[in-house]
C-alpha cells in the first residue's frame, strides 16, 4: 500500500500579545511554498489543521480560534530601509482558505525577536545589552512597523514583569511603533475615512440605521455604540459567541460596512473575506469583571471597546484593532473619540474583555483631510517551541 511520507520544515511556534501563530522564515519553506498561490496556502492550511468540519483543529498547530489560527512568513527584507518583510497569514478553521487580506498586530511583537533569532537581522545590529531596532516591512498591507527588542548577553530577552491583559504570565515588554497606520491599499482611494465621513448613517436591513465610524487604520474597522445594538460594553465571550442571532447581526454590520466601505463590492464576497474588516462596538466607561476574574473599575479606562475577529467575539483585543482605537481617539467626532468623552487627546486606555490595553496615537489635520504618523504600543513575545513541523508529502 502506497503512502506519502511525511516532510518537516523548520519552524518556531510563538506567541506574540493575545495571539500565537506557526513562524516560518520564507527560505525553509518547500519551493513550491516559497512563492503566493494554491501550493503555500495548501501547506498552511495543513500545518494549522484546516479545513476542519469539526472546528477543533486537532489534526494540526491551530488552536480553533481566530487567535490561534495563524501563521507568518520572515524574511530578509529588498525594501530600503527596512530589515525584514513580514507577510501574515489568517488561517480560516473550517473553510479551506488563508486570508492575506490584513495585519496581525499581536503577532507583529514577535517578528522582530524571530528575525533575530532567526539570524535574519546583521549580528553588527544587536547590542550585548540594551534594545535592538527592528524595521519591518508588514507585507500585507505596505506598511512599516518599528519593533524595539529587549537583549541580554547578546539574545532576545524573552522572560520579564512586563503583565499584558489577556496573557496569564508575564513577560519582556516589545514596543511597536506603528508608522502611518492608516491602510492605503483598503477601501476608496486609500482615505483613513473612506466614506469622508467620521460618523456615516450605515443602514444594515434587519438591523436599522446606525451611527458608524468606518475607518483605515491598522486595520479596517467598524465602530459602532454599544447602546444602539443592545449591549453595554461590558459584555466576555460567552454574552456573543454563544448567541447565533447576535453573531448573525454582526456578520451582516460586517457586510454592510464593508460595502460602505469599499473593501467589497457585492455583499456575497464577505464570506471570503473573514479577516477584515472587524467590527467593534464601544461604550462610556464602566465597571465589569473580566474573563480573568479582576475587577475592572470605570475609573481605569477611558471607553469600553469590545471587537469580532473572525466571526466571533475576541477574548481580549486584536493588536491592529487596538491601532484603530487608538487613530479614532485622537480624532476629535469619532465614536470612540466621543464614548471616551471627546476632545483632543494623544493617548487612550481601553477596557476589553480580558482587562484594559493603553494605545498612544499622533494626529493631524491638513486641508480637512486627517493624518496619523504613528500609533505605539506594548506586547510582549516568546517562543513556545521550536524545531520542525511535520505535514503529510501531498500538502502541497
């Protein structure tokens, strides 16, 4: 009886924020892999055990979540001025595909200690001791992220008591800095508003006319008030992810604002867009507990932020999403900028389910036309195994 040996292919296992993924430099991929197309989504989606009619992923490295289902692609960089290219692929679960269509913040803050230890990065670069810069070019979407990387005796510093809401353990604190975040590839003519509005009327049939910030920053993303589709912002995964009307209601907001949005151009392409847009809706603070146990005070945020990722509501919050939140903040009529009580401001804290995230944001305003130049934040990254993955030979 014939059958196909299995292969391995070098690969780390990794953690990055809320988020873990399969890491691959692009060079150890099989030649067929090494390049876009049916044969490097094939393999992914093998590694991560999809398509799986099961959902559980068992046959694989995914964990059955949107934070879980992921993979990325490292390699040295042709871009000027940047060291490495990073190219992330969303993993869907039970349908057979990979959607390229948009940034992993969260795991964003492993890239740059995977170039490293990865010998992607010149070792003339990386102090003994101190903080190695990390210019990545974020393939996906043609954006640059600068990742700032913790080194002691010459390697990435892993273990630290930087504590990250949504992570259980602590760990060395990576600051990213998210440079002109606001999407150009996505939606009409690159605007961070593609609408030219900060508040749209978006009508959603079944669901009525409601207030939307539709915006192109880190990712694209679709604000919504909390109040107007019936929840406070205080809701864990268990209030959404076990309602099918309520995931319905979402997926159709999702649908709309995509179409308003530019990023579709009929509503039946949504399917195979799961990745982005995100919709969030956001709310005044408050108290809650969250997933965690620990007592959230409304005096500990500024606004409630709770966001979908890929059909369902997110434990904690996307890293890309969190770029949005804080880009809407600094933008006085947005409705995050409102829920967190308006104004000018260059820095916001947020509740989510797992506790509350801080996101800075610079903007600016030019001839009527809003402007970013960086958002920043701190995640944390580690390895959590490393050596070869093994597919079956007919993956690819």
């Amino acid at each position: 009886m014939s059958h196909n040996p299995q292969i391995k292919i070098p690969a780390t296992y990794m953690r990055g924020g809320t988020s873990k993924g399969v890491f691959f430099r692009l060079q150890d991929l099989p030649a067929a892999a090494q390049q876009p197309g049916v044969a490097r989504d094939k393999l992914l989606m093998r590694v991560i055990g999809s398509p799986d009619p099961y959902g559980k992923q068992i046959d694989g490295m995914g964990g059955a979540t949107s934070s879980t289902s992921k993979t990325v692609i490292v390699a040295k960089s042709s871009k000027p001025g940047h060291d490495v290219d990073y190219l992330f692929g969303q993993v869907a679960i039970d349908k057979a595909f990979v959607d390229w269509s948009g940034n992993c913040g969260n795991l964003s803050a492993a890239v740059g200690p995977f170039a490293i230890s990865g010998g992607l990065i010149d070792p003339s670069r990386i102090p003994e001791n101190g903080v190695a810069t990390v210019r990545i070019w974020q393939a996906n979407i043609g954006k640059t992220i600068v990742a700032h990387v913790p080194i002691t005796n010459g390697q990435v510093q892993e273990t630290g008591d930087f504590e990250l809401d949504g992570v259980t353990f602590p760990a060395a604190e990576v600051q990213l800095e998210f440079l002109d975040p606001a999407a150009e590839e996505e939606g009409a003519g690159g605007a961070m508003f593609p609408t030219g509005q900060l508040v749209d009327d978006l009508e959603v049939p079944g669901i009525g006319t409601l207030k939307a910030t539709m915006i192109n920053a880190g990712i694209p993303t679709i604000f919504v008030n909390a109040e107007a589709i019936g929840y406070t912002g205080t809701e864990l995964q268990d209030a959404i992810n076990g309602d099918a009307e309520a995931l319905k209601k979402f997926e159709t907001i999702r649908a709309h604002g995509a179409l308003r949005m530019g990023l579709i151009k009929n509503l039946d392409e949504i399917a195979t867009r799961q990745h982005t847009p995100k919709v969030a809706f956001v709310a005044k603070p408050q108290a809650y507990t969250a997933s965690s146990g620990k007592r959230v005070e409304a005096g500990d945020a500024d606004l409630l932020v709770r966001a979908m990722s890929m059909g369902k509501l997110h434990h904690a919050m996307m890293g890309t999403a969190a770029v949005a939140i804080g880009t809407a903040a600094a933008i006085p009529g947005t409705l995050v900028n409102l829920a967190a009580g308006g104004g000018e401001r260059n820095a916001v804290r947020f509740g989510h389910p797992s506790g509350t995230l801080r996101v800075g944001a610079e903007a600016s305003e030019e001839n009527g036309e809003w402007t970013v130049k960086k958002a920043i934040m701190s995640r944390s990254a580690r390895v959590l195994m490393e050596g070869t993955v093994r597919v079956p030979g007919d993956a690819l």
